[in-house]
C-alpha cells in the first residue's frame, strides 16, 4: 500500500471494528453465572452397585456433585479467554508457553472457542431432543465450509474480546485467521451452498444436521506449471483440524458386495425374506463438527464420516500366520473416503464413487434411525412427522432403497408401510441440466456391490411403472422413458428417475431451472406429479459473503443505516436506496471499494508477481472452469481488447485510446484433471495474459490474471475488490449461480448472460443496474437444434481474433479451442454471443468512466439484494419441503451462588 494512504486505512480498520463490535453479547449471555441445561444431571445413568436405597442417596450426592462442576458455561472476559488460550497451547498442544508461533495460538484460539461452541452445542441438543422436534437431515456429499474462526467468534459475539485478548499476548487476529486452511470437502456451487444452508439453519433456530464425508485429500491444489495447471493432493488434516471432535463411539457397520439367499417368507408381512450375507464390511466412524448460529445459542451439527477397517485384524488370517494379508485388508478399507472427486457438473462414473455414496448414505441412515427409534414411544409409521430428508443432488439418493432396506430388512415392515414412510420424509434438490452431470449407474455394477438394493430398485420401478400403465395404457413410449432402468447395453440405473419416484417433493434451484426440469428435463414426470415439483432460488449466508468478508463495506453500510440491524434482516439494506446518490455516502463506498482493491491488488503482487493499478475497472470471472461457464468467450474478448488497442495505436487514434477505461481482467477456478478442453482454456489464459502483460505498449491499459487455487477464503478476498463480475454461462446451463449473488452484495455489478439466478437478481435490482447480453434459453434451444445444418455468420471481430491465435500471436495455436468455435462445433454459443458480449462491455467501460452513476448502481443493486439471502431460502425450504418450525434453545437463568 502506498503512503498517505495508511491513515484512510486505519480509519476504515476501526469502523471495521465497531461495525464488528459485540452488539448482542450481553443477551447472548457470555456470563460465567448463566446456568446450563440441567436435564444431563437428571437423566444421568449411574452404576453403583450397592444396597438400592444407599445407592439412592449415593447417586444424588453425586449427580450434586456434578452438576456443581459443570453448571455454568465457560466465562468470557478478555482475561479468561487468555487463560484458556494459554492452556491449550500449553496442555493440548504440548508446547512450550513462552514459545511465540502463529501455527499453535491460531490452534489453540481454535479450541478455545470450540470450547465455548461445544457447550451450547451439547444443550441445544439436548434441548431439542426433551422438546422432540422433527429435524431435519441434509444429506450431501460435499461441503466448501470456509474458514471457521472468524465465523464462529462472530457467531458468538467474541470476536472483539479474543481480538483484544490475543493483541495483549502480542498475536492479530487477522493474522492468525490466516493460519487456518481451508477445508475443501466440495468441487463448486453445491457444495458451498451446503454450507450456506447449515449456516442460515443454525441461525434461524431450524433443528437441522448436515451429513457428510470427511475426505482425508480434499479438493485438489492447483499450481500452474508451465502455463498450465497442475494437480496436488490437498491433505488438509496435516496439522489436524481443530474444529472437530471424533466420535469412536458413533460407528456403523456398512456391508458391500455379497450375495441374496432367500430364507422362506415373513411370518408378518408374507414377503419372502432375503438374507444378504457375505460380502465386505466396513465401519463408518463419525467426526463433529459444531456448527454455530449467528447471534444465537442454537449450535447445529455437521457429522462426516471416515471409513475404517471392520476389524483391526482378521482373526483368522492372523492366525494362519498371514500377519501382512490382515494388515493388507485393513488398509484397502480405508480408503474409502480418501479423496474427493474433483469433477463439478460431471459424474465421474467410477465404482469407488458408488462406494462412496452408498457407505455414507447407510452410516448416515442408521444413524438417523438409531436417533429416532431412541425414543419407545415413537413409532416408525410417525417418522415423515419427526425427520425430513433432503438428498443435495442425486449423490446420496441411494438412500432410497438402502432406506427402504432397513424398513424391510431390519425393521421387518410391509411394502406399502416402508414406501410411505420413505417417500414421506425424502426430498431432492436438482442441481443441474447438464446430462453429463445426471448420474446414472451400470447395473452389472449395481447388481455387484448392492445387491440387495438391485432387488428393491426393481421393486420399486415395478411399482411405479404399474401405476404409468395404469394411467397412460397402452403409452409403451412413456414407460420406457419413464422407467428407472435405461434398456442399454450394459443397462443403466437412473438416479435422478429413483429420487423423483421416492421423494414428495424435487425442487430446482432457480425459476428458470426450475421451468427447465417442467419443461425439458423430466417432463413426464412433471406432467404426472406436477405438486411435486417446486422452485426454491438458492441464497447466500449473506453473513460470511458481507459482514466477514467484506468488514469496510458492512461498516459504511451499518454507519447509513444507523444500525447493525441488517446482519439479522437484509430487507433493510432497501432503505440505502434513497440515499444512493448522496455524494458523501458515495465517498464512503467508494473509499471501502479501494480498501478492498488495493487488499486484492497486493495479493495478486504477492501470488502472481503483477502488479496492478487499483484504479483501474477490476473485472472478475471466478468460478470452476466448464465450457457451459464460457471463460473462452471472456478470454477472446480479452484478446480482441489487446489486438484493438494496438491497431489503435497503430492508427494514432489518440482520442479513442485516451477513453478507453484500463482493466485487470482475473480469472479464477479449477479444471477437472481429466477435463482436457477446460485445461486448454486455462492454458490459453495465461498465454494471453502473459503477452499482454508483457507488452510494453500495453502499459496499465489493461492486464490479465488468473489466481492460482481458488478457494473460499480467495472468494472472501476477490468478490469485495471486484467492480464487475461475469456470469456469462450458455443460456440454459447455468442451473443458478451463487457467486452472482456474492458479488452484487459485495457492491460489484454484474456482466451476465439470461441464465439462472442472473434473471432472477436482474428482476430485483432492475434492468438498468445488470449488463445483460447474449440469448436467452429458447433462443438457444432452438440454435443448438438447426446449428448443424445452418451454420450462421461468425462475427468479423471473433474471425479476427481466431485468426491471430492460429497465426501464433499468443505462443501456441490452440487449434482445438478455435475449431471448437467453427460454426457447426460451437454447441456454447460463444459465436452466437460474441458481438453482444462485445457491445455489453463497451457499455460497462461507458458507465466506469462515471464514477457517481457507477457508485450509485452499485449501491441500489447491493441494496435489493435481501431475496438472496440463504436465509430466505432456508425458510422456503422449511415451509414448502420439511415442514418444519424453529425452535430457539436458551438457557434456562442464573444461578445466585455457584458453590
Ligand atoms: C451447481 C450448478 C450451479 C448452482 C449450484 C448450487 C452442480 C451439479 N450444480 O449453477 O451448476 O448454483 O449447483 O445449486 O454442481
């Protein structure tokens, strides 16, 4: 940062600060005389085996005894916290008090404050269970949960106080927040709209768990090498995860493979009874994870599973003498959940994925069960009354027939019983169009690793075809198109098909995704259950995207509104509307968009060795890398940009250089290893950047980035020093988006194709505040129909720009990527779009070059940003889907005298 401009920034630090201060702590009752829940001591189990009357008066002693030690919650005063910082660095981490290293106070700050969560974890638990509320499940096989201390300090109201505790033991917060790794246990949207959800749950008082898998490699790292990218293993357990608590007591036994023997019928049911035996087991350990709400005591769950070896030695083979055989099976065991799949919008089809799926979906469920059936009085026919599931995706929807395998098998239930009670308490999410992303399984595959599922899948499409015939006789066509099984060579097992057929409600993820899947997608489906389809638009926890991530912005925000009130309701951001063109509060929004500008412009220093001109327009494309996602088309226009300025130059055009506006152009995002074409695009990016970039003639006129490796917490950092972000998907491809959202919070306006979400937050903030371009999906329906045999016109300025690539003016060729754009190849649109995409950017350079106009869309666009909020969606979900109401945990007083 340059001189002079640290007193603004110091300025703008202690607003961060108020506006981050503890407003609520008082009520949240960080107080060291608040009394916990008391129940635990009254329903402790006691063996003492003595005379029963003794035994009596003995447990009551003790039971006093206990609740004496452990009746409050853990005190918070700034000296305190330094108390227990220094006990866990002293005590759980083993190291030496004295010793000053960021790594051991980030940690044992860490477990400090999971201390604090773990006590309002445990009683809003058990809270929840003595209320017997229905809760709900979230089943998904990823989540992108960002760094948690910030998060968790603030969910807590402590943030200030640890701030201050740790500035006397000679540590900044915000340093030792750096410390902390990311967990990337997700590929992309999904997996960090998981997270978003359990955020706003916690928050809004839901009774909510999330479920997952604890991946010991997660989402891989990405360095680029030789202008390209390159894959390494992201093991982000190496210096342990402090959030966690492991459960070796919540273990599950998960069997594969095998064979069916029929053993006569039920004597209940008269179903004939199969017994699945042999096969392979493998245990299912629980890790936990606390997951807090914002301003509340609710703290949620978040249980993954690791996978384990069923024994620690098979006995038999130990005995043969075979010591290295038994070590060997425990080892194939575990990894199981090893590593993520890195694929985003594709099913990578592979049995280990299978694998995946059905040991976290058979851990989860019988967990779930084991909960429920905890209480005699609840009866398994209630359970849709006590426990909604939702399926993110089709990743976990074996859940349905391994559900109704345990209402079958186990619990020895009838068809029509387990079937209802299934149905009744599944829903599914759709996340994607994409057909390579719907996943469908072998079924010589499935007949292999679940066996006894093949058997109830069958059941179950023998069922629903039946009721196909029945309403549509003799409509063969719609049988076979409806049926969960695809009559190919090998067969295929539809997921989605299964999910639809065994949940009461499928939602999709924006109003025009939700039309496609109507429409397009699973149209008989529709037409035959058309309640069971509904739209939920995604959201996003407004609270990390603004408040954390963004703490310059949040403060003018809270200094023009007078209040903090708007963490808690975003409805109230309207009322910057009316003051959006007030020049002063302009100087502050534009002074924290700087802050934040010059934060990004350091990082891209100190990560990719350019340096950029704060002032310049910061235009941002961060998102994985796809075709649909068209980075290509931002690259060309990047590319059309250069080779213009220098025609211009050639020309002596001097007026039109002198308006052209100077732009960083960043990119972002992680190619799946196997996904050549998306590789090829980053390859290209970085060939453009690095010719332009070292163009003398170019000067600050414009420069091109991609950021290595990008993450959550990269996110938190670009989307508040972003002017304008692209979203400029295929029509029709982009099922929502949610980076879209981030960024209009985070005062950035949008450059963005008529697809998902954009149409939806270009309906909110009002036309004039998007840049929208290019053809909407009907258009794009029909192109992609006639495409092969009318090949349109390719706009003069995308020939040209082919042209110089293929003559090398960028280093290599990439003849793939421009014959992929030939008129005939070119199933994106890029083509098509291109001139529009061209003209939409010369009207956001036109707006730039007027800061108040510019200021003031980004104000009104931030300011109509409420309906994103995951909170709003999390209530759509809880009213139209679970059926379920909050229920606020809070301590029940103070106790006069402790002792
Ligand atoms: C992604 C979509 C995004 C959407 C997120 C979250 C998958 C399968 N789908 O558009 O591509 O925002 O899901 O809903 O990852």
């Amino acid at each position: 940062m340059e001189e002079g401009e640290e007193e603004t920034c110091a300025r703008i630090e202690r607003e961060v600060r108020d506006c981050l201060g503890d407003p609520n702590a008082a009520q949240l009752g960080n107080d060291p005389t608040l009394l916990r829940q008391k129940s635990y001591v009254d329903e402790l189990e006691m063996e003492v085996d003595e005379e029963e009357e003794q035994a009596d008066e003995k447990k009551k002693l003790m039971k006093e005894k206990l609740w004496k030690l452990m009746c409050t919650y853990l005190p918070c005063d700034v000296l305190s916290l330094q108390k227990s910082i220094v006990q866990h660095v002293e005590y759980t981490l083993a190291r030496r008090r004295y010793k000053k290293d960021k790594g051991s106070f980030y940690q044992a700050t860490a477990v400090s404050v999971r201390d604090r969560l773990i006590e309002r974890w445990t009683d809003t638990q058990q809270y929840l269970s003595s209320k017997d509320t229905k809760r709900v499940y979230y089943l998904s096989l990823e989540y992108l949960l960002g760094r948690n201390l910030q998060n968790a300090m603030s969910c807590l109201a402590l943030r200030n106080r640890y701030a201050a505790a740790l500035e006397e033991l000679g540590y900044k917060l915000e340093e030792l927040t750096e410390e902390e790794r990311d967990p990337g246990l997700g590929s992309g949207g999904l997996g960090r709209l998981a997270s978003c959800f359990l955020d706003s749950l916690a928050t809004l008082n839901y009774a909510a768990w999330g479920y997952g898998i604890r991946y010991k490699y997660g989402m891989f790292e990405q360095r680029l090498i030789g202008r390209a990218q390159a894959e390494f293993p992201d093991f982000w357990l190496k210096e342990g995860y402090p959030w966690e608590v492991e459960r070796p007591d919540v273990q599950y036994l998960v069997k594969m493979y095998g064979q069916l023997e029929e053993d006569g019928k039920d004597p209940v049911t008269g179903r004939p009874r199969v017994n699945w035996v042999g096969g392979e087991d493998v245990i299912a350990e629980g890790f936990d994870i606390p997951v807090p709400g914002f301003h509340t005591w609710n703290t949620n769950n978040l249980r993954l599973w690791t996978s384990k070896a069923s024994c620690e030695f098979n006995l038999g083979s130990f005995n043969d003498g075979q010591y290295y055989a038994a070590i060997g099976e425990k080892e194939r065991s575990e990894p199981l959940t090893s590593v993520l799949y890195p694929c985003d919008n594709n099913a990578p089809g592979k049995e280990l994925r299978l694998r995946q799926q059905y040991f976290y979906v058979s851990a989860t469920l019988q967990d779930i069960l084991r909960r429920y059936k905890k209480r005699p009085e609840h009866s398994l026919l209630d359970l849709p009354r006590k426990v909604a599931i939702q399926l993110n995706e089709t990743h976990p929807a074996i859940a349905i027939p391994e559900f109704m395998r345990l209402l079958l098998d186990e619990e020895c239930l009838g068809w029509k019983e387990a079937w209802h009670i299934t149905q009744n308490t599944f829903a599914y999410t759709n996340h994607t169009v994409m057909p390579e992303a719907l996943e469908v399984w072998p079924l010589p595959l499935m007949e292999q690793l679940l066996p006894r599922h093949l058997t109830i899948i069958y059941e179950i499409n023998h069922h629903f075809l039946g009721e196909v015939r029945a309403r549509w006789p003799a409509d063969q066509g719609r049988v076979a198109r409806m049926s969960i099984i695809e009559e190919s060579e090998p067969k295929l097992i539809k997921m989605a098909h299964l999910a639809i057929i065994g949940c009461h409600r499928v939602n999709g993820v924006a109003q025009v995704h939700t039309g496609l899947l109507c429409s397009s997608l699973f149209p008989d489906f529709y037409e035959m259950w058309p309640q069971k389809f509904v739209n939920i638009t995604n959201g996003v926890n407004h609270r990390r995207w603004m408040l954390q991530a963004n703490p310059a912005m949040s403060a003018v925000i809270s200094k023009w509104l007078g209040t903090h009130d708007w963490i808690h309701d975003l409805g109230l951001l309207a009322r910057l509307k009316d003051l959006s063109s007030n020049p002063e509060l302009q100087r502050d929004w534009q002074e924290a968009k700087m802050y934040n500008k010059r934060k990004l412009a350091d990082f891209i220093k100190r990560e990719c060795g350019i340096v950029v001109n704060a002032a310049a327009m910061f235009d941002v494309h961060v998102k994985r890398i796809h075709e649909y996602k068209r980075q290509l088309m931002n690259i060309l226009g990047v590319a059309y940009r250069y080779l213009r300025i220098l025609s211009l130059q050639q020309e002596g055009n001097t007026e039109a250089l002198g308006q052209m506006v100077p732009r960083v152009v960043i990119f972002a995002g992680k190619a799946a290893p196997n996904y050549f074409v998306a590789k090829d695009v980053i390859k290209l990016v970085l060939a453009v950047a690095g010719r332009v970039n070292n163009d003398a003639r170019i000067g600050d006129l414009l420069k091109v980035v991609f950021i290595p490796n990008y993450n959550v917490s990269m996110a938190e950092l670009i989307i508040p020093g972003t002017d304008v972000s692209q979203h400029i998907s295929t029509a029709g491809f982009e099922a929502s988006g949610t980076s879209n959202m981030k960024f209009c919070m985070n005062g950035s306006l949008l450059l963005g194709s008529r697809d998902g979400a954009n149409l939806e937050i270009e309906q909110s903030i009002g036309k004039d505040n998007m840049f929208m371009f290019g053809a909407n999906t009907k258009e794009v329906d029909q192109l992609r129909r006639t495409i092969n045999f009318r090949k349109p016109q390719m706009d003069g300025r995308l020939r040209w720009v082919l042209e110089e690539i293929l003559s090398g003016r960028f280093g290599a060729t990439f003849h793939d990527l421009v014959n992929s754009l030939q008129p005939g190849n070119d199933g994106y649109m890029v083509g098509h779009d291109f001139g529009s995409y061209l003209e939409a950017n010369e009207v956001v350079d036109s707006i730039f070059k007027n800061p108040p106009a510019w200021t003031t869309k980004c104000i009104d666009s931030c300011a109509s940003m409420s309906r994103f909020s995951s909170d709003r969606c999390i209530r759509e979900y809880a009213e139209k889907i679970w059926q379920v109401v909050p229920h606020q945990f809070k301590p029940p007083g103070k106790v006069a005298n402790v002792d």
